[in-house]
C-alpha cells in the first residue's frame, strides 16, 4: 500500500510530486539526447531559436 500511495499524482511538494518531477525529467532528457542524434543539431537549432 505504501508504494502505491507515494506513486500517486499529487500536487505540491510531496514524495510522489517528486518522483514524478524525476521521471518526466528523465524522459524529457531523453528525448533531447534523442533528437540530437537523429537531427545532428543541437535542441535549439533543431527548433531554430539559435
């Protein structure tokens, strides 16, 4: 029941806030990394801010 309950999606600074904080980050990073390979541009080139 604990792992459930700190899995939760609630909002304000609690355990599952940050655990969810962690994985959307790591898929974000991911997902740049990603595009970086494929594209051979940076992020910002990639969407052409620079």
């Amino acid at each position: 029941m604990e792992n459930q309950e700190r899995n939760s999606f609630k909002f304000g600074f609690t355990e599952g806030a940050e655990n969810w904080n962690g994985r959307l980050a790591m898929i974000g990073f991911a997902a740049a990394l990603i595009i970086e390979l494929v594209s051979g541009k940076g992020l910002l080139h990639f969407w052409g801010l620079m």
